[in-house]
C-alpha cells in the first residue's frame, strides 16, 4: 500500500486528518501500524497520538476488518422493533459473535448506537449503505449476497420516497414525513432568502433573527441571534460557521429528513449566518452515518454555486462564503459543540472547557458559530417571510415550529413538524399511540413522561427537546429501556472526566441490583444520590444529564420501582455463594452443594 | 489595585489578578481548593472534577474557571465536600489500588485526599477492572493505578511537542498510551520528571520505589494543602 | 452492668491486623478492665457462648469457609466491624481478583517451578475451602458496620474506635490514625 500517495493529497493539513484515515481505512480496510506510523511521521506527531485519534471513533480501526462490516443499531427502537432476532441471524450467517469477524474474514459484525433510522428499525449500515427494517429473511439474503461478493449498494434493492431515491443517494431510507409545516418543510424557492439577506446589513440580519426570537433547535435552545452577534463582536483573521449533522441522541432523525429534503435551506442559512457573523467559510459537519447523503449534498452545493448562491461574489453583492462538508466518524460526543470543533480539526472528539466559548475560540481558536441544521433552515425561511410571520406561530417563549422525530409504538412513526405548544397528548394522537405508557422527550438526555404529564407542552418553557421522541406503550418493560439508554452513556462518554467515566458504570450496576429485585430503600436513596453526583459535577452535556434516564423515571415513575424493592430490608447482598464457588467445583471436581448436604 | 478582582470564598475576600482561575486565586490567597488532575504550570483539562466549587448556583471546576469580578464561591461548605468526597471514592473503586503495595503510598495525592476526608471506605462497590502493567526501559506503566488525569500527556512531551503519552479510547476504557519508540528516548531525568508528574503510583521508575521510609513520606503527617493553608 | 463482649476473626487476611489490636500494648490491661472477649483467636474460643457486642473482622472472603464465619459472626454480633484493607478492599489477596480463578491455581499448583511433574494437580481434598471467583470485601456479603482502614490498622485508630463504642461517643479521627498502608 502506497501511504505516501494517500498522504501527499492531504497536504499535511492537521483538521484533514480524520478524513486521512477513512481513506486509508477504504483503501486497506483497517489502518494498519505501518500506516499510523507513516501518518505520524509525515505529520510529526508521535505514533501514540494517532492511535488516540483512531481508537477514539468508532468507524476507526487500527484491527483488520472484514470486507463487509455490519454496524447493527442496538438503540432502545431497534430492540423494540425485533433487534434479537435480527442479530442472532446475523452471528449464525457470519458464524461469529458481535464485535468478531467470520474466520474466512469476510464479515465483521459491530454493534452501533442510533443511526437515526429509529422509524425504520431495526437498521444497520454495512460498511456505509444503510438497511432498513431488518428481519430474519432480509439477514439471510443480505448473508448470501456477501457469500456471493456483491457489491453492497446493489443490495438496495428499493429506494426511499424523496430524495431518497437521488441518483445520488440511492438509499432504501424513508422520509416519513406524517405532518408537513410552514417552515421546514413548506415550497421553498431558492435564493429567496439569500437575496433578502444580501440586500440588508449584517446587523440587520442579527436584528431580524432575535426579533423573530429563534432558539437553537439542537436542544439547548440558546438565542441563535445573540450566538451569532456575540460572534460577530469577536476580533479574529477569520470567522467560522459550523453546521451541527452531528444528530446522535437516540430517537433523533429530523436532520437526516431536512438534510434529504431541504439541503438549500440549511446551507443558505449557513450563507445568512456566515454573511451575519463575518465569515466566509462554513462547515457541515455530517455524522458518519450519514455518508451516504454526502456526494448529494456536494451536489447541491455544486449547484449552488452556479446558481451564485455560494461561492465568491454572491447573488452579486460582493460576499464571498464557501461550504466544507467534513464528516465525523463514530461519537456521540461530537454533537457537543466544542467537541465537534475538535473533530473537525481532526482530533478526538473531547469537549474543550468553557469559557473561551466557541463564539469567542471556536475552529481554529477563531470565533466560531455551531448552529443545528434546524436552526439554519429556520433562519433561511425567517429571513425570506420575515420574523413578524415567524412570531406569529408557537408560543412567546417558543416562536416558530420543531420538527420532531417519532418513533417507537405508535401506527405512524416519522417526521411532524409541529407548532411550539403541542402537548404530548395531542402529539400521541397525531402519531396513532394507544395505551401509551410513557414518552421519552429529549431522547435518552431528556426526559420520560408518564400519563400524568401527558398535558404538558412542547416548547422551551416546559418540555424542551432536540427533537427525539419515543413512545412506550404498556406491554413495555421499562426498567430494559432505562438500561438501554444507560448503556449508551456508558459507551457514548469520552471518558476525559470521572464522574461521566466511571459514575455512569456504577450507577448501571446500582440500577441492575434493582432491576433484579435485590434493591433496599437504601439502594434508591443511593441511586438518586449517585445520579445527582455524575448530573452535578460532569464536565459536559453528556455527563450532566447521563444519569437522567434513571433521575427521571425516578420521578415520574416512583412506583415501579418501589414495587420493585425489598421495603422491610435494611441490606441485601447480591453475593451468591453456589455462583462464587462454581468455577472452584470445575477446577477441582468438587459439588458443593453435595458436601453440604451431610453437614 | 483597581484592575484587580475582587472575590469571596466561604465568606472569605481575595483579591484576584485578571485572566487567574479560581484555583489560583483561591491558593494566592491562602485558601486551599483540593485538586488531583492539575499540575502547576500545565494547562488545566478539569478531568477528575474534585476541585469543582459552587458559586451562584452553577457548578464549576475551580482549575478551569476563570474568577470573575463579585464571584462569591462555596467550598468548604457541606455540600461542595460531600460531592469531592465522593469523586475521591470514586477514583479508589474505578482502578485497582492497593495502596499497602504500592512504591508511592505516602506520596501519593489520591490517598492523600483521601486521608484529608478521612475515607474510610468508598460508598461504590469495587469494580476490580482487569488492567495491566507496562514494561518500558526505564519504568513502568501500572495501568491499575493510572486516574486518567492527563499530566503525564500534558508534562510529558518530546522536545518538538510530540505526546509521548497520549489518551487511547474512550468511555470506561480511556486509558493512557505510551509512544514505544519515544519512550525509548526519554532521558534519565524525563523518566524522572514522569514519574514525580503522576499523582499516584502509575508511572514508576525502575529502581527508584520505595526509597523514603514510612515516616519521613510527604504525607505521613501533614495533610496535602496544609503547604497552602499554612501560608497566610 | 455487664462488661460488653467482643469477638475477632482473621478471614483471608494476615493475622496482621489482629498483631496490631495486641499492639496497643499495656492498654490492653484497660481494655481488659473494659470488655470481656467471646470467639476470637486471641483466647481461643471457638465458637460463640453468648450474644456479642462488637465483632471485628480482619480479612476479606476467599473461600466458601470465610463467608460461613462471617455469616456466623453477623449473626451473633449486634456491630460489626470491618478491619484492615483486607476487610474493607480484599486487600492484598484481591489483586488475584483480575486474574481468573483457573489461571491463578494452574500457576500455584501445575506451572509453578517447584512443582515436581507427578504432583501437578489441582488440590482437591473435601476438606479444604472451595475458592470463591474473587476475593470479596466483606461488606459485599453482610452489612459491616464500620470500617477501619489500615494495612494493619494502627493500634491506636483501634483503641479509638474501640473506647468510643464502648463509651458511647463520637469517634476522634486524628489525621495520623488513618492510613492506607
């Protein structure tokens, strides 16, 4: 393998070197030692960190992989929708557990976390193209098909509604889109936006975005306008706008769905933003499980640019702004904004400590904007029908309308653009649920719900959420979903800080003791208390809100696990003496049971 | 003067220089904050979160958060403490640390933060994680006691920045990785340097453990942040 | 008033923590004047002849005989108290706990230098204590009331700690009473 070819097109350029890797790792199928080590030379950088860089993702591998390799999606959706199955039938076809390649070397099986096909589970990529709606027989066609050396984008054999079906895209996903809004997803004419923008001041555009009051639609919901004035006011050589695709909380989709279907709104609304703050360079950052959309997107901005929509001089008013789409490569994490910024500059996805905010030192150490690819697409439509319209719709601390993502049980799962203020009531019957148990808002960071809060709302001022959805209904255990979303924290944390690292793995073996019926009062106490100490002292978003799956259901679902605890004991150990002994019989033909029997 | 920044610690008033952390105010002013991950001249990571402080409400690590004009800080309140405590405990069941065999108890500031809160036994259940022990020419790596604090990445560096010890995965298996090839390289006196960086018995170098008899050890009778606390 | 009565135990410990209660020297006479002792190495009594106050246990649990002792000692001992590292972490012998079961006998016992070829076996005799998986804190099989950490304890966080439960008052943990080594 010639590295130094593969090198040499990168230019030695430190934020290309993600992107470096993957094209080694596509070339060779791992990323050997010789290769790291070419990669650290060329670079200085010592071979250590270059492995820190490829251990880290998750679509790295410094270990030989088969030529096909199956991520399976284990997100609580997935399990829900058949998952088992779906994964026995491939460790039969393969002959080999998860996490191992068959002994011909032709398959490898990996587990994944949410691939943001949550309406469509179970869903797996193999290698980077998307299936959907897996079972038993697709399993054992796919199986046969990689026996036979196809080509894995021959094996789609039906295409998506929309866009899906893009020469290049090509992809079985669905949009689902079950409810259309007036922002999102209404006709929107290219440029439109762009024109109005140009034609005003950078500041009148600020103005315009905090008059129309849009809020981050990643979650967190901080004033896009102040974001980006903030950032305008900032002294730096040059200014950068981020474009967070980076959608990981399980049960989220609505970006996958706005990036297939409306692509120009979200980049223009890049242009607005780079136009606002003072930049003239943008990046989408894309999640790796989105590959498959990337050729697409560089179509469009392809287009774009000969419709003088990007690119120097645009629409004729002298700015000049470009799109880089840089793709991650496996991590929740670099949802985070400023662990994104360190992905994108091609380190490990570790979120940086604030204050310096991105605003002030983002890419680069240059002050930076990362807006959600909602949020773009909301400003492009509040600069082209303006901010008294947008105001009009929603509530007065939630203007404007949220794309949720649906999921779980329910007869129509997908995509719902919504008005701010929809309560959860409403939304479960939009939706077709019955006998809904409880409702996960937010995601796994967010919150559950049960019937009691089912009259709550949709917005900032109550029920904040990304986007993620996902509904329980009553024949749903849901102890097994609350470890499913604690074993995505566990996997999902980066590890920098303790409470994150090692909290979340002892708060998981705290809830197990309960699950499996051996819990005091004292354990719940413990619990909660535990939950608080990795919520309070973590030093990101993940961390701070990791425990909230169990915090939670704690109090919204008090009940069960009270009915699962043993009330009138003080202690219960979990220490089984049959099981402790067991290995100690093999190893000396022992039975201990025997020689207790007669004492 | 007036350029200076004025703050409260449990009540207490300090007079801070601009762009100083809350950790660095604090100890200028004689108020020790506990710390674990951080280094005095590294740049602060906030890894081990035990010098996290209160102040208006919101949580922060002291090490990393910079002091601002009127911050009136919490930290030797009961519920700043009960929280630290619990981060060292924490620490004591992630690894494997057997201190009566370890070359650095006495010197090490993980059981020296425990001793300042008199831990008697970690609230978590051991986790007893299967880690190993790294031979390199000139020390050891003992993973079982590594805390992930970063100082040996940060401290540890080749002459033109490259990391001799680096971070290696991520979530509960974040580990440290050392660079074979520039661990070959370290001088005598780097070996050294690594070793007296790590807070806690990770990094050994060969045929240098155990040299200070019990009693004569940095912590056998004060301790740590009595150094601080005793300025003033 | 009835003197209260303690009682000791070395589980899978060293009898080190126990050479230390003794270290406290002539105020064992005190401590004599203070307290009766039921089972417990120090005077031999096998096993318990009355309700006891305070137990101490020296040791953590590596084999099916550790844990019937330390049940046996819950039972009859109205506070139980962890002493040692042993005690409190598995201490020492839990630096096996990494390593399995199998790999640590076939080292001992068949791989070991000093093993002559025809006696390369796993010792199998009813009477000995079957191995547990891992060696265990106490306090992961029974509720231990306090701990006192220490390899061993130093004599005086023992008489400390003891004289305070005894008298009925809060504990006075001066910083050189504890120690991890």
């Amino acid at each position: 393998m010639d590295y130094k070819k593969i090198i040499s097109k990168y230019n030695l350029d430190r934020t290309r070197l993600i992107e470096l890797l993957k094209d080694i790792q596509a070339a060779e199928g791992y990323i050997s030692e010789k290769a790291v080590a070419e990669v650290a030379k060329a670079f200085r950088i010592s071979i250590a960190e270059v492995e820190g860089l490829i251990s880290f993702y998750h679509f790295l591998s410094a270990r030989p992989l088969g030529k096909y390799v199956v991520y399976l999606n284990n997100s609580i959706t997935s399990e829900m929708a058949g998952r088992q199955e779906v994964a026995l039938a491939f460790e039969e076809e393969a002959g080999c557990p998860f996490g191992k390649t068959s002994s011909d070397g032709l398959i490898t099986l990996m587990e994944t976390s949410c691939i943001g096909m949550n309406d469509q589970e179970p869903a797996a990529l193999i290698n980077e193209v998307i299936f959907t709606r897996l079972n038993k027989e697709k399993v054992k066609k796919l199986a046969s098909w990689m026996k036979q050396g196809k080509p894995v984008q021959e094996m789609v054999e039906e295409f998506g509604d929309g866009a899906n079906s893009h020469e290049l895209v090509k992809a079985m996903v669905k949009n689902n889109i079950r409810k259309s809004g007036p922002v999102i997803f209404d006709d929107y004419l290219a440029g439109t936006a762009i024109h109005k923008t140009l034609e005003t001041s950078p500041e009148a555009v600020i103005d315009e975005i905090k008059k129309a009051n849009l809020l981050g639609r990643g979650g967190a919901g901080f004033p896009t306008g102040l974001k980006w004035e903030l950032c305008r006011k900032e002294k730096g050589p040059e200014h950068y706008v981020i474009c967070n695709a980076d959608e990981g909380e399980p049960g989220t989709f609505k970006d996958r769905v706005i990036l297939t279907e409306r692509p120009e709104m979200v980049f223009e609304g890049m242009v607005i933003s780079g136009y606002a703050v003072g930049a003239r360079q943008g990046i989408l950052y894309l999640r790796h499980e989105y590959s498959y959309l990337k050729k697409y997107l560089e179509n469009i901005l392809k287009k774009m640019r000969e419709q003088g929509l990007l690119g120097k001089n645009i629409a004729g008013r002298g700015f000049d702004f470009e799109v880089e789409i840089k793709m991650g490569a496996g991590a929740y994490i670099c949802g985070e904004e400023s662990a994104l910024i360190e992905s994108a500059e091609g380190k490990r996805g570790e979120p940086r400590d604030r204050p310096p905010f991105p605003v002030q030192k983002g890419y680069l150490n240059m002050p930076s904007t990362v807006n959600n690819v909602e949020t773009l697409a909301t400003a492009t439509r509040i600069m082209a029908n303006g901010s008294n319209w947008f105001r009009a719709m929603g509530t007065s601390v939630s203007a404007g309308t949220k794309v949720l993502s649906v999921s779980g049980d329910c007869d129509r799962p997908g995509i719902y653009e919504v008005e701010f203020g929809l309560t959860i009531d409403e939304l479960l019957k939009m939706a077709g649920a019955r006998e809904t148990f409880a409702i996960q808002v937010g995601g796994p960071s967010g919150q559950c719900i049960g019937e009691p809060g089912f009259s709550r709302k949709i917005c900032f001022s109550d029920l904040a959420t990304g986007g993620s959805v996902i509904i329980f209904n009553s024949s749903r255990d849901l102890f097994s979903v609350v470890a499913n979303f604690l074993d995505f924290f566990i996997e999902e944390s980066c590890g920098w800080c303790l409470p994150c690292r090692a909290g979340n793995v002892l708060l998981k073996k705290k809830f197990e003791k309960i699950i499996k019926g051996t819990g005091t009062r004292q354990d719940l106490k413990e619990i909660e208390a535990w939950g608080k100490i990795i919520k309070t002292t973590s030093r990101c978003g993940l961390g701070q809100t990791s425990a909230n799956p169990v915090l939670t259901t704690l109090t919204n679902f008090r009940k069960l696990y009270e009915s699962k605890i043993v009330k009138e004991a003080e202690f219960i150990s979990e220490f089984d003496l049959i099981t402790a002994v067991a290995e100690a019989c093999i190893l000396t033909g022992r039975n201990f049971q025997e020689e207790n029997e007669h004492v | 003067m007036s350029d200076k920044i004025k703050f409260t610690v449990d009540g207490q008033e300090g007079l801070a220089e601009p762009g100083q952390t809350i950790y660095e105010a604090a100890k200028a002013n004689g108020i020790y904050i506990p710390v674990l991950c951080h280094f005095e001249g590294l740049k602060p990571v906030g890894s081990c979160r035990i010098c996290s402080v209160k102040s208006n409400g919101r949580w922060m690590a002291s090490c990393t958060q910079p002091v601002t004009q009127g911050m009136i800080i919490e930290n030797m309140t009961p519920e700043v403490e009960e929280y630290r405590k619990a981060l060292i405990e924490m620490l004591f069941v992630e690894g494997n640390h057997f201190c009566p065999a370890c070359e650095k108890s006495g010197n090490c500031e993980l059981q020296a933060l425990a001793y300042r809160y008199q831990i008697m036994v970690p609230r978590f259940p051991y986790l007893f994680p299967k880690r190993e022990i790294e031979a390199f020419p000139k020390f050891l790596l003992e993973h079982n006691r590594c805390v992930q604090c970063q100082r040996c990445v940060r401290g540890v560096q080749t002459e033109d920045g490259q990391k001799i010890f680096a971070l290696h995965e991520r979530s509960n298996n974040l580990r440290i990785n050392v660079d074979r090839q520039l661990a070959t390289e370290m001088s005598n006196e780097q070996v050294q340097q690594a070793m007296d960086i790590c807070p806690v018995g990770a990094i050994l170098k060969k045929e240098a453990g155990f040299r200070i008899p019990i009693g004569k050890r940095k912590f056998d009778y004060r301790p740590i942040g009595s150094e601080i606390e005793e300025k003033e | 008033m009835t003197k209260p009565v303690i009682a000791t135990a070395s589980l899978a410990g060293c009898f080190g923590c126990h050479m230390s209660f003794l270290d406290i020297d002539e105020k064992i006479l005190n401590l004599i004047e203070l307290v009766e002792f039921d089972k417990s190495p120090i005077d031999d009594i096998k096993s318990f002849t009355r309700p006891v106050d305070i137990g101490l246990i020296e040791g953590g649990c590596c084999n099916a005989e550790n844990v019937e002792v330390l049940g046996y000692f819950r039972k009859n001992c109205r506070i139980l108290i962890s002493v040692g590292e042993c005690a409190i972490m598995g201490g020492l012998p839990a630096m096996r706990n990494t390593i399995p079961l199998k790999e640590c006998l076939e080292e001992a016992y068949i791989k070991s230098l000093t093993v002559a070829p025809e006696d390369a076996f796993i010792p199998n005799d009813e009477e000995l204590p079957l191995l547990l998986d891992r060696v265990y804190p106490c306090h992961e099989i029974v509720k231990i009331d306090y701990f006192l950490p220490g390899c061993p304890p130093s004599a005086d966080l023992i008489w400390e700690a003891l004289s305070a439960l005894i008298q009925g008052r809060p504990i006075k943990l001066d910083y050189q009473l504890i120690k991890y080594d």
